[in-house]
C-alpha cells in the first residue's frame, strides 16, 4: 500500500534573497522537514518590492547564489500578494519562518506582512510558525496591529529569540516555543556535505555586511600579530562567495570577526574563535537588529564574544567553546526538531 506523504510549504524570505542566512535557512528548514516524512518546498513568493528585487539582482555577488538557490526543492509558480492564496490547495501544511518574516520593515512592506503570518490560509489547514523572528525582542505598535489577527490565528507558535516571547504573547493565546534557528538544526556533518572547502592556508575571516569600521581594524590587529592572511565574505555590501564557500571558510577559519547573525551560528557550529562587532548604535533597544545576535551567544553561553565596546575589545584567544554542554545543545536540536516534528503530525 503506497504511503502518500503530506505536502507542506514554507513561506520565507526564500525568493531572490540574496543573503547567507536567508539562502541556509530556507535548505536548512526544507531539509529538515524533508526529513521528518513530508513532501516539503519552499513556495516562491515575491515578498520584496520592485526596488529591493532589483537591487538583489545587480548586486555584484547575485550570481553566487541563483544555482543554489535553485537547488532547494521550490514551488514552478511565482506568487505575489495578489495571489498567493491561489497555492492553498497545493500543500497539506503551512510554515512560515524563520528569518526576520515579522521585521525588516524598510523591506517588507504593511500589506506582504500579514502573508508571514499565514493570513492567506484558511482555519482547515495546519498553519505553524518556525522560528519566526522579529529582529529584535519587538515591533513597533503599528506593525504589531495589522501582526496580531493572523499571529493569533496560527496553530502552533515558535520563535527564534527567546527574549521575543513576552512580545509574541501579546498577539498570541497559548504557548510560544522557543526553538533554535533553522541551521542549527543541521549538525556539521548535514553541512560538511554540502560546504566547500576553500583553498589551505592559514587565514582570518570577516563577514561584515555593513563596512564596520572595527570589523576590519581588529582583523587588521590580528593579522600583524599572526601573520596571517584576511579573507572577507562580503565587500562593501556584496558577497564574495556562493552559500556553500560561506560555510566552508567559517569551518576552516582560524578567526573569524563578524556583525552577522548567521555568521556568529556557524562559529558556533564549527567552534571558531569568534568576536560579534554590533550593527546598530543602541545594541540593548530591543527593537534593535543586535538584539537577536545577543540572544543567541546568551543561548550559548558565550556572551564574551560581543564586542559592546570598542575602546574595550574582548580578546579573541580567550574564546573557548569548553563550557558548551554537547547534551544540551543536543537537547535543544532534538526538542527544536520535536517541535517541528508535533506540529506537522497534529
């Protein structure tokens, strides 16, 4: 008797996003749905204005992505707000997340928002967040507005920042999870088969996507001290690489100086000695993008490693990754994986 899997789509920032983390997350959460029993894509939704989506396509590091992008499994058709709610019927079960699909405000717009949240599903069908994030521990009132109706309307409700449950409780009755991000569910041997493995030398790693200045100097300061070669992931902006390089220099880094979130993940992954230099000029605002990257060393317990300083900068060859405890971290992918595993099965 021929077992019939259930199909199950995933809205994201999947669609020409151009970026590490939304291209690892999207493999990384389709993988590990593939891999609990169901038939899983990521349904191709144009989620970004014609500006953004113009901008994505002439950066100078856009063809680095398009042939991976194209390699996680993808819903043929192209949906827009318009028509979105058309797909209903071609999947069992919907997720949204992860990625910032309750954020970014400059760049998902008031009227695509509601559509993170699921708003085109109807009751009958299972409607889950994973690891929904919103930047930073909250959104601003208006946002959380035109949020509320369709967050509260989910069946199952989880987030990426534990410091955003207080917030997501007030759009949401019930219980909210706090679950890892979509890479983390992948061990290094889940990435190990995809990464590439770059060429061998010795060399410090930056990963800095908005040309911070202290990025760059440390990097500078470490090189002169070790002699060794500094390789950046991204120039002014653009990136350098495909997605499967970016997990292959992080693996093989002797250092590695960041601003990213998904860069200081793979660190963790990998256990790269590491330093978090802050994107924004209040890193304790909890609206604040640094809020998320906080979060996840405190989860870690390697808040050491952000640099809320810079007159003051943490040294580098005191990271150590003894205190993780392995049987936690496990705990966590595997109550992070259950969550997944419960929701889809309901």
């Amino acid at each position: 008797m021929e077992i019939i899997m259930k199909r199950v789509g995933i809205i994201t920032l999947y669609y020409k996003n151009y970026n590490y983390g939304g291209q690892l997350g999207a493999y990384a959460l389709q993988k590990a749905i593939a891999k609990l029993g169901f038939h899983c894509e990521q349904i191709t939704f144009k989620w970004q204005s014609e500006y953004t989506l113009q901008a994505y396509e002439s950066a100078k590091g856009a063809e680095h992505f398009r042939n991976f992008s194209e390699s996680i499994p993808h819903s043929e058709r192209l949906y827009t707000v318009s028509d979105i709610a058309e797909c209903v019927d071609d999947y069992d079960i919907f997720v949204c997340g992860s990625d910032q699909i309750w954020g970014l405000p400059w760049v998902i717009s008031d009227d695509i928002l509601p559509c993170m949240a699921l708003s085109f599903v109807p009751a009958s069908k299972t409607k889950i967040a994973y690891a929904a994030s919103m930047g930073g521990a909250e959104i601003e009132p208006d946002r959380k507005n035109i949020l509320a109706p369709h967050v509260n309307s989910l069946d199952f409700v989880s987030v990426r920042e534990k410091r955003a449950i207080p917030f997501v409780k007030t759009m949401k009755n019930g219980d909210i999870t706090h679950v890892l991000d979509p890479v983390m569910l992948l061990d290094k041997s889940g990435w190990d088969d995809i990464s590439a493995t770059p060429p061998e030398k010795a060399y410090i790693l930056t990963y800095d996507l908005r040309d911070i200045t202290g990025v760059q100097k440390y990097a500078e300061a470490l090189s002169k001290k070790y002699g060794y070669e500094i390789i950046s992931l991204a120039t002014a902006g653009a990136a350098t690489v495909g997605p499967k390089e970016f997990v292959g220099y992080i693996k093989h880094a002797k250092y590695f100086i960041t601003s990213a979130f998904h860069g200081a993940a793979f660190a963790i992954l990998y256990k790269v000695p590491f330093l978090v230099f802050p994107v924004s000029d209040n890193p304790q605002d909890p609206k604040s993008m640094d809020s998320r990257l906080i979060a996840l060393l405190d989860t870690f317990g390697l808040s050491s490693c952000y640099v809320y300083d810079t007159s003051n900068i943490p040294n580098i060859d005191d990271v150590t990754f003894h205190h993780i405890d392995e049987s936690k971290t496990s705990a966590f992918r595997h109550n992070s994986l259950q969550f997944l595993k419960d929701a889809l099965e309901s």
